[in-house]
C-alpha cells in the first residue's frame, strides 16, 4: 500500500508525529499557560484554605496546608508555564516563518 497523497490545505498532524497545526499549539499554549498561573497562585490564596477545610479529611488537611504541598503545587505550576514558553516559542517560530515546518 502507498501512502495517501496529502491534501492541500490540511494543517493537521500527520500520523507519523508531525507537528500540531498552529489552532492546535495555540489551545496548548493557552490550556498550558492559565493552568499554570492557577497552579502558581492558587495554593497561596485563601481560597486553598477554604477548600482544605471543607472537602478534606483532618488527616490530609494538616498536609494540604503545609508549606512542602503548597510549595509542590505551585513547582508544578512553574513547570506547566515554561510549557507554555517553549510552545509560544514554537508558535512564534512558525508563525514568523509563514506556517513553514
């Protein structure tokens, strides 16, 4: 079996692992970058606190509230944003490149 001829237009990842068409790197640099900053900011806000109190179990509250699992939290956080760095620096490369490779 040949390989199927690609059509003209079609922005779509190939099914070998090509690159994500730029809508699909944009989703990903915004879903990467607002979940980020909710990861950074979040477990320092009072609204970490109150949602510790009221869903869990004393035992697992002490921890919630812990300096280590906020820290851990906002560490991922960190991570999810420079994510989102590399893609916008993807997206900014393509895009500067007129949508070539």
């Amino acid at each position: 079996m040949s390989d199927p001829e690609p059509v003209p237009g079609d922005r779509g990842a190939s099914p070998e692992g090509g690159s994500p068409s730029r809508l699909g790197a944009s989703l990903s640099l915004y879903v990467f970058a607002v979940l980020g900053l909710f990861l950074l900011v979040t477990p320092w806000t009072a609204v970490w606190e109150q949602a510790a109190l009221a869903l869990m179990p004393e035992a697992a509250r002490d921890w919630a509230l812990s300096g280590w699992c906020r820290g851990g939290v906002s560490g991922i956080g960190l991570v999810d944003l420079a994510v989102a760095t590399q893609v916008g620096r993807e997206l900014r490369r393509r895009v500067l490149s007129g949508g070539r490779g």
